[in-house]
C-alpha cells in the first residue's frame, strides 16, 4: 500500500466515530502544537475545522473527516504516540461544558415527533358527511346545465347513489363509518408503534446527559473492534483489494476500517477508551 493510503487511512481513523462506536477518535492535543506546528496545516484543515469533526463524529454518530492532497507532506514518525495525542484533545474537547450544551441541544433537536392522535367517530363522520353534501351539490349543479338524455340519465345515477351515501354516513349505525373508524384506529395503531420504536433508539444512541453518550459511544468502539483480524489475508481482484475469508467481507464498515488503521493504531485507541471509561461514573 502506498504510504499516501497509509497515511490517509491513519488520520480517518483518528476520527472515526458514532453508531459504529468509533466516536473516541479525533485531532491532536494542545499539547504537542508546539512539536507538530504545521500538523494542521499538513492535513489541509485547520483547528476550528478539525474540533468541527469531532464534535459532529460524537452529536451525529457517523463518521467525518476531511480528507486532503497534503497528506502525503506529513512524516510517518510514531503512530502509536500520534494517535495518543489526537485522542487526548478529542476528549478535551467532548469533555467540555460547550460540548455539553451543544450536545442537549442536538439531542432534543432529535427527538422523534409524537404521532396527532387518532381522530375520533365524529370527527370522521362528519368529513363522511361533508364529502358527500358537496357531490350531491355538485352534480345538482351539473346535471342542470346537462341536455343530453344520456348524460342527464348517468348523472342521475351517480346523483341518487351519493345521496344514499350521504343518509348511510348519517346513520349513527353506518357500518362505513364504522370501518373508516377501525381503519384509523388501526393506522394510529401503527403510526405510534413507529413512533414507539423510533423513540427507543433515540434514547438509546442520545442518552439523557452528555456522559452516558460518551460512555456508549466508547463501548461501542471496544465492542465494533474486539475482533479485528489484523494477520487477515487479502486477495485482488480488478483493482481492488478483497479478504479472503468471506465472512469479513460481511464485516461492519468501520470493523475494515480498524483494519486498514493497523494494529498498532487500534491498540493504542482501545487501551485509552478503556481509561476514559474507567474515569466515567
């Protein structure tokens, strides 16, 4: 693999992060700005760009980055001591008070939308109602500009079969709006079971409180990358680069992604989810 590739695959996974549990991965530290002066510049971003990432790779839980040419400018050097320093800032940043704040606001932002209630047997009833008056008065308008023996007869048929319909739906005992009732409490039936499920997985992936979500976040990094084969065996095909093993094709995304980073990457951003974890209540 060209070092271009290795390099670029490094630093996307320095910033892997969400759904797939990659979110403990970002940009590096205040701390050793004074060793890599030129580090953000060498990625074709900037500072305010790079903490956009990170935030955005923890609120949306996906993954985000921006990729460069300038890549290939940067050094090699200790990956392992890189990662360390990308990670260090990546939580500086996750554990500041803006974060925070930032984070409750995308997380009410999105809550799912409760359904409108079903509507009731009178409401139905009286669009029932409604819908046929204004055919009836429809074609009583219509049939009187009608001089045509044989359009008068149709419309004369369709006149005498919605006036019928008009004095079924006013029948308390309709057995339309009987159905029609059954029908939308069938469809809010259905419309709540949605909204149900949808609210589960929020409350699932945005917890109440930006430390919970941090601590589900980093599990799932542990849990997506737990059984990474890094001696896996690769095979080409037209250009492109397959495992051999079938069953890692089926693999996650982001598990091929922590296999493309490297061993040595991994390790380093598992031990420190490991810590950050510990250090949560």
């Amino acid at each position: 693999m060209k070092k271009t590739n290795k390099l670029k695959l490094l630093f996307q996974a320095l910033v892997l992060a969400g759904i797939t549990g990659m979110a403990v991965l970002g940009l590096m530290s205040f701390g050793v700005r004074t060793v890599y002066a030129d580090f953000w510049e060498q990625l074709g971003t900037n500072q305010n760009r790079g903490t956009s990432s990170i935030k955005q790779s923890f609120l949306y839980g996906s993954f985000y980055h921006h990729s460069s040419a300038k890549l290939k400018n940067i050094l090699s050097g200790d990956k392992a001591a890189v990662a360390q320093d990308l990670l260090k800032y990546t939580k500086e940043v996750v554990n500041s008070e803006a974060f925070a704040q930032e984070y409750e606001k995308f997380r009410t932002s999105a809550k799912p939308t409760p359904p409108e209630p079903a509507k009731t047997e009178a409401v139905i009833r009286q669009k029932f109602i409604d819908d046929a008056q204004k055919g009836v008065d429809n074609l009583e308008k219509l049939l009187k500009t009608m001089t045509d023996p044989a359009s008068q007869k149709s419309l004369k048929d369709g006149l005498a079969q919605t006036k019928d319909m008009l004095k079924d739906v006013q029948d308390p005992n309709s057995e339309m709006i009987k159905m029609a009732v059954a029908g939308e409490q069938n469809n809010f039936k259905y419309r709540n079971d949605q909204y149900e499920a949808s609210l589960k997985t929020w409350q699932e992936e945005y917890p109440a409180g930006v430390k919970p979500m941090i601590k589900a976040r980093l599990q799932k990094l542990l849990d997506i990358t737990k059984d990474v084969d890094f001696g896996a065996q690769l095979t080409e095909r037209d250009g492109k680069k397959y495992f051999v093993k079938k069953e890692y094709e089926a693999k996650p995304a982001d598990w091929k992604k922590a296999f493309r980073a490297g061993k040595e990457v991994t390790t380093t951003v598992q031990a420190f989810a490991r810590q950050w974890l510990q250090e949560l209540p």
